[in-house]
C-alpha cells in the first residue's frame, strides 16, 4: 500500500472532485477513500456515486447513505418511505450501485488511522457497536449535557479509537490532538479538500499529513 487519500464530503461535487483526484496524482498503490455524503445537494449526484464505484473508490457511510440503505431495508419490508427526496434518488440507482452501498463500511481503521463519517464519543468501542451508535458515527457533532457544556466532539477525543478522520461539519479543515476534519464545504461554494497520509513503518504519520484542496466552481446549496 502506498498512501492513504482521505476525500471530505462530495455531495455531487464531481467536477471538483476529479479536478483534485488529478492535483493529487493518484497512484494504483495508492487507498482513496471517502468518509462518505458523496451525494445530494450538489449538481451530479448520480454521477458521483457511480464514479466512486467504477473507480474502486472506498466510501463510509454518511447520514446521506444511510437514508438510501434505510430506503432499500423498507421497500424489502414494504414499510412506508419518509424522505421523498432521497426516495426518488434511489430509484435511480443500479442494481450494482446499491450493492456498492450496502458494501460500504460505516467506519474504517487502518493502523493508527480510523476513518468515519461524523464523529465518535470516547466511551465507543468500534470493534462492539450497537445500532444506534452506528447512527452516532454518521450524524455526531456536538456531546455535553446540556446546552451550556455542548463542545465539539473531537475536542474531547482522547484517541483511544486511533487517530479519526472525518467530514459532516462544513468549515475549514479542523485540527485537534487525535481527529482531523476535512469537510471544507464545497457544495456551499468553498473548498473540496483531501488528506494524504504517508506510512512510516507500520503507522500512518497523522503529525505529516498533507492537505490538498480545490476551489468550488460555484455555490451549489
């Protein structure tokens, strides 16, 4: 394996995304992966998921996917479907697109890195989840017990769970001691970025990473 390329939240942004995918140079040694919301908001939602497929692309599981894979478990059960929108989107997909779906992991470690969508609290295992934690890796952004002591989750984080990577909060790229966030808005009109880790023996050097970033083409959402 040769670097790890970690893709903040897509959302249909797929222009950018093949701009910064050619800044970066991707290799065939090379693990891309994207902490997921590849879809929805943005101008080629269809496209950019089987792009991610067609390219062997690995994707998390946002809270966008698993509305799909809420979808798909409802329409096998033929219980009513909430969410017209995304509804209309799944819809479209493939057989294969949904399979690629439902392989998707909704986290991933890989030596000292681990990649989620959201965010994870410091009382998670990720080796025994419950379900609703696994909606906790998808939506988290905020823990404290009441309005007043709300901090931002990676604050807190004493990387018991490896180094995290993650997207879901549009902002600049936010550094803490054991969390990276790399969700830089681009559907709103900011920037797509991805982070590069190099290995070093048997680890992945988090204090080395490399940020890439491109341009928004124009405010999407």
């Amino acid at each position: 394996m040769g670097r790890i390329v970690i893709y903040g939240d897509i959302h249909g942004c797929l222009d950018e995304w093949r701009k910064l995918r050619q800044k970066i140079g991707v290799g065939a040694n090379d693990c891309e992966i994207s902490v997921g919301d590849l879809f929805s908001k943005g101008p080629k939602p269809l496209e950019t998921l089987k792009y991610a497929r067609s390219e062997g692309i690995i994707t998390i599981v946002g809270n966008h996917e698993e509305k799909l894979l809420e979808i798909a478990s409802a329409k096998k059960l033929g219980e009513p479907i909430e969410s017209r929108a995304h509804l209309e989107f799944f819809d479209k997909l493939s057989a294969n697109d949904v399979a690629y779906l439902f392989a998707s992991p909704r986290f991933l470690k890989i030596a000292n890195l681990t990649i989620v969508h959201a965010g994870l609290t410091n009382s998670m295992c990720l080796d025994r989840l419950s379900e609703d934690q696994y909606s906790i890796l998808t939506r988290l952004r905020y823990v404290g017990a009441g309005a007043m002591d709300y901090r931002f989750w990676s604050e807190l984080y004493n990387g018991n769970q490896g180094f995290v990577v993650y997207g879901h909060t549009p902002r600049e790229i936010r550094r803490d001691k054991h969390a990276l966030g790399i969700d830089t808005g681009c559907v709103y009109g900011y920037k797509l970025s991805a982070a590069i880790f190099e290995r070093r023996g048997e680890r992945f050097d988090a204090d080395a990473v490399e940020i890439a970033q491109v341009d928004a083409k124009e405010r999407y959402a």
